[in-house]
C-alpha cells in the first residue's frame, strides 16, 4: 500500500461530522413527526409497535450469470452516505464482487467484480478505516496456490485468498496475497478485518502448513501482513472462526470460533467459543459453548459477529443449539446470547423453536442496536432442506409460511417480539436473510437477502424505524383480480413521479397505462395478455412490486398457483427440493427473458428492470 491508513484522522474525522449531522436530521425528522401527530415520545414504540418492511433494491440475472446470488454479507454504510457490501459468487467473472447501493435512489453500483488472481468468494462485512478506503478479505483466489488451502479446494477454484481495498471513488487495489512463509501459510479468511487503536487491521483465518489451526492475522501500516496469534492445535480455544472480530471500547478484540472448544469433558467437545484478545497479544477464552444434549440446551455453532451492547455486554447468535424441536431436530434452532465481557458468564435471551412467531437458524445473523438500546436480528430460515426429510424447504404465502427468514426484535432482558415473516410477503421482500442487519445514519435498519424479491435473486431491504423516511411501497390492490379491461387502482405511498407501471405477461413486464392520482394511488386498467402476477411500480427512488399477486380471470387460481412456484427457492441444492419437502410443483412457468442492456455489469439500476432468465423463487411475470 503506497499510503498508510493510519494517516487518515481528518477522513474518519469528516466521515463522523457528517454521519452526525444525519443523525441529527434523522432525530429532527422524528421530533416533527411525533410533535405533528400528538404522539411525541410514544410514537415509536405506539405507531410504529411493528415497523414497515421497504425494498431498496432487486437483485437481476446480469449480476449472477452462473452460480446465482447464494451469499451476501452484511452491508456497511460509509461516508458518502451509502451502503457498500461484496457478494461471494455472481459478477462478470462469477467470482464475486463489490458493490455499492444508495438508499435514497435504490441504484446499485458494481464497484469491483473478481477475476481470480485478485481474489475469489469474497466474504465478511468491508470496514472503512481511518484513511477512508474500505478494507475487506476474499476466502479463496490470488497468486498463490496450495492443496493445504481448503477453501480454495472446496470451490474448486484454488487459490487461497486476499485481502482488497476499494476506493469510495471506485478504485481498487490488492493488498496481499495469503499462504506464504511471510504471512506463516495462512488462508482462507472468510470474515473481513477490524481496525485497532493502534491503526493495524485484524483478522481470522487459518494457519494451513505445517499443520491446520485457527489463526488471527495483522496488517501493518504498510500492508506487511504476519501472524498475530495461533489458537492451541489441540482445539481447546476452537476451531474455524467464521464470525470475525470487533474491537471493544476496552481496546481489545472480541470474536469466536464456530466449533470445538474444551467443554464435555474433552479439549475440543465444545459447540464453539467467545474470545477476547489485546493487541499486546494476551488471550482469554471467555466462554464455551456446549450445544444442545437433548431439549433445552446452550448454543452452538456462532457464526457470526458479536456486538458490544451499550450496556458492555457481547450480544450475538449461535445458528444451532437451543430447543431441538419442530423443524429443528438435528443441532436445535439456535438462540440469542449476552456475555459478560470482564467475566464471561453467559445470558441465553432467546432461544428459537421454528414456531411461527418466532423463526429458526440465525446464520450468519448477528444483532444491530438502536440508540434506545433495543436489539434486532434476522433469522435466516432454511435454504438447504434436509436428505432425511426432518427440515422441509422455505414455503410461502399466508399463515402456511416457515422457514423463509424473519426479522426479530429484542431487548436486553429478553422480551422478544417477531417482527416480519418473509415468507408471509409472498417472497416480495426477499427470502432467506442471511446477514446481519445494520443501523444507517438515517435512523432504519438495512439488510440483504439472497432469494425472493421481485426477480428472485434477492434484495436489499430497509426496516423503516423513522416514519419520515421517503419510501416506495405497495400496500394493496383494489380490487385484486379481474379480466382484461378491468379498472383496478395500486395503494401504498411514493408514487409522485412515477414513471412506469408493470404487470407480467409469462415472459417479460409489460408497462401498462396508468395515472397517478395521488402520492397514495395509482389508476390502472387490466391490459389484453396479462397474466396473474404482482404489479411493480417504478419512480425516482426505485422499484417495487406487491406483495400480493393481481389474478387475472378467468382463471383466478392461478396467483395460488404462482405462490405454489415460489415455494422452492433458488439455490444450489434446488434439483433435489423435491426430496426435501417443497411438494408437488404446478405446470412449468414460461421461459424467462434475458435482462435488457441498461443492466450492465458495472452499473444497475432498480429503476426499469427486466426480468432474468433463470427459474425463479419469486417473479413479478406471473405464471
């Protein structure tokens, strides 16, 4: 690296200012609102009891030629005021890529897509550091090669990882290569770094020669990157830490380790562990998890990051352990956890039984705060289904929806409260949210999933905690079927200026007529060739499309038969959903067409788009 990130205080300094003054406006904003409507300090928790669920942006076909968006980490909001997050497969190479999303147009950007030497499979939430650039690590790619490099095996792609910086004017530079005797044969990281007091960066990966073991990596100022720490290779501190690291306000770095651990007896019986680690290189083991025996048990498996409460606790989410019940008879649910960080003892807050005000497997799903102190989280649901036939797939529509993911809200004591079942949106939202949620300076909480959505390759979301953020949503359809020549009116809120109306006709969106009555209306007739489908609605801010499908007649039963299709979602175990409990499929959908040229590899627009050619967990084209 040509210039030290530990020369950029007047960056970082600018970047707080101005992330400040939105929080100011955000509060102002909140202050009117509840000043206008009577309600002052009550509204939030009053009128907003559960906060609305908005769509900022659809993931399409161009950005996913080949493996299809399968993962996406969490977003992170930098100091240009927009949100900037890496996908794990997709872009013009498949490979993965950077990309960058403004809340306020639902405009996605490719910042970067991977070619292999410069990386592969990127993984982890990116951070901006003191010199403004954001800073993140690839599981698997780069110069160098070994069989010793089990991610690069896994995707049988080789390589052994990255670590990448980008440049909020686009830019991007390599910053390392792993596994060499310079780094001490270290690879694979899979979680992004953290910034010390001291200006270094940290990180987790492996030490894969001359024998496996987890390690933490450090950056220096001049990008020289060396071993900062080896856990014991008899696993008693854990093994594979797939959550990555924080720094606490004590300095220290806290994380976790996914599996092992000494607990039930044996060094390396336990579930995964909580560590804290100084940068002077002092290491304590603060908890260990010892998973689910049988019933009601601890967690295991945290795959996630922690978060430091404002009370000083360490807040986080183990995908299994817990409640082995219902859908979750093989390693239990999971459950959301508190550790002390002086003493290690642990709080088990909530532990998840799959039920349908609750939610199951938070992978990958770790915890956002608000300034109230309240905590929210996802759970991710289940993708995969089970070979045994105990899990079945996500399924939606209505009160028979499970397993698709949910957002959850949740205080320090425990008192838990679902908040959105995505599965009950008809997939409109997304499904399958398997990232944390993050606070934006505009007071909302911002999130990603990986299928669902109006094309069915996922979105980016926004929970909208401030009333006075300007959104696009579609809250009904009056009426909600008819044939051709039928007057129907579109309800929600954004539509001034709205440019272009859509309904499917089984191959690609077909722009209807329409009017805009009011901010809250939209006026439309049933064109010939339509087909039982959700309406999309296109302004400045974006698209959006309903939740709920318009049926087309005669046949009115062919919107059940078009949430029957979303039922199995798109992902890479989709050719054997059928084993594993999605159930019997309607009459094939029509092919899909291609995306039209506006959605190029290196920039995309909500605005406008064409649907993918894929099969689809959730399509706005209807059957």
């Amino acid at each position: 690296m040509e210039d030290g990130y530990g020369q950029g205080w007047p960056v970082l300094a600018r970047a707080q200012r101005a992330i400040g003054r939105r929080w100011a406006r955000a509060v102002a904003r909140r202050a009117l609102m509840a000043g206008w409507l009577g309600l002052c300090a009550a509204l939030p928790a009053a009128a907003y009891d559960v906060p609305k669920l908005n769509t900022v942006y659809h993931f399409v076909t161009s950005e996913y030629p080949v493996f299809g968006n399968f993962e996406l980490s969490p977003l992170v909001e930098a100091s240009d005021g927009n949100f900037y997050g890496v996908s794990a497969y997709g872009g013009v190479h498949s490979n993965g890529y950077v990309y960058k999303v403004s809340p306020s147009t639902g405009q996605l950007t490719h910042i970067h897509d991977f070619q292999f030497r410069d990386g592969m499979t990127p993984r982890g939430a990116l951070i901006q550091a003191r010199d403004g650039y954001l800073y993140g690590t690839t599981e698997s790619g780069g110069r160098h090669q070994s069989d010793y490099c089990y991610a690069g095996k896994f995707y049988n792609g080789s390589g052994c990882g990255t670590l990448f910086r980008v440049g909020l004017d686009g830019s991007f530079q390599k910053v390392h290569d792993f596994y060499s005797a310079a780094d001490g044969y270290q690879t694979s990281p899979n979680t992004g770094v953290v910034q010390g007091r001291d200006g270094n960066l940290y990180g987790m990966a492996v030490r894969a020669f001359p024998s496996a073991t987890t390690s933490m990596f450090k950056v220096a100022h001049d990008g020289k990157v060396s071993v900062f720490r080896l856990f014991a290779e008899d696993l008693s501190e854990g093994y594979l830490a797939n959550g990555g690291l924080i720094r606490g306000r004590d300095g220290n770095l806290y994380g976790t380790t996914s599996s092992n651990g000494a607990a039930n007896g044996s060094p390396s019986g336990g579930c995964g562990t909580v560590f804290k680690a100084g940068t002077d290189g002092s290491f304590e083991t603060l908890h260990v998890f010892s998973g689910s025996a049988s019933g009601l048990g601890d967690g295991c498996f945290p795959t996630t990051k922690l978060l430091q409460g404002s009370d000083g606790g360490l807040y986080g989410t183990t995908q299994f352990g817990g409640y082995q019940t219902g859908r979750c008879l093989a390693g239990g649910c999971g459950m959301v956890f508190r550790i002390d960080a002086s003493t290690g003892d642990e709080t088990v807050l909530h532990r998840f039984a799959a039920t349908s005000l609750d939610g199951e497997y938070p992978q990958n799903d770790g915890l956002a705060q608000t300034p109230d102190g309240t905590l929210y989280g996802t759970t991710g649901g289940n993708p995969y289904g089970d070979g045994a036939g105990f899990v079945p797939l996500c399924r939606v529509g209505g009160s028979t929806s499970f397993s698709c993911g949910t957002i959850y809200r949740i205080d320090t004591q425990g008192k838990f409260k679902q908040l959105v079942d995505f599965g009950k949106s008809d997939g409109a939202y997304g499904l399958f949210p398997h990232a944390s949620l993050v606070l934006g300076s505009d007071g909302n909480l911002y999130g990603n999933t990986f299928s669902g959505g109006g094309y069915g390759l996922g979105t980016v979301y926004r929970l909208v905690l401030d009333p006075a953020t300007p959104i696009v949503s579609i809250d009904g359809l009056e009426p909600a079927s008819g044939g051709a020549g039928t007057p129907f009116s579109v309800i929600g809120i954004g539509y001034t200026g709205a440019t272009q109306l859509t309904i499917g006709n089984g191959t690609i969106p077909m722009p209807i007529p329409f009017s805009v009555v009011s901010d809250s209306q939209i006026d439309a007739v049933v064109p010939e060739g339509a087909v039982s489908s959700a309406i999309g609605v296109t302004t400045p801010r974006g698209t959006t499309f309903s939740p709920m499908v318009f049926s087309v007649g005669p046949d009115l039963m062919a919107g059940h038969a078009a949430l029957h299709d979303m039922r199995c979602a798109r992902t890479p175990a989709r050719d054997a959903q059928a084993a594993a409990g999605c159930g019997a499929a309607p009459a094939a959908a029509a092919p899909r067409a291609s995306p039209d040229d506006r959605h190029s590899s290196r920039s995309q627009s909500s605005r406008g788009s064409a649907p993918p050619s894929a099969t689809m967990s959730r399509s706005p084209l209807g059957a």
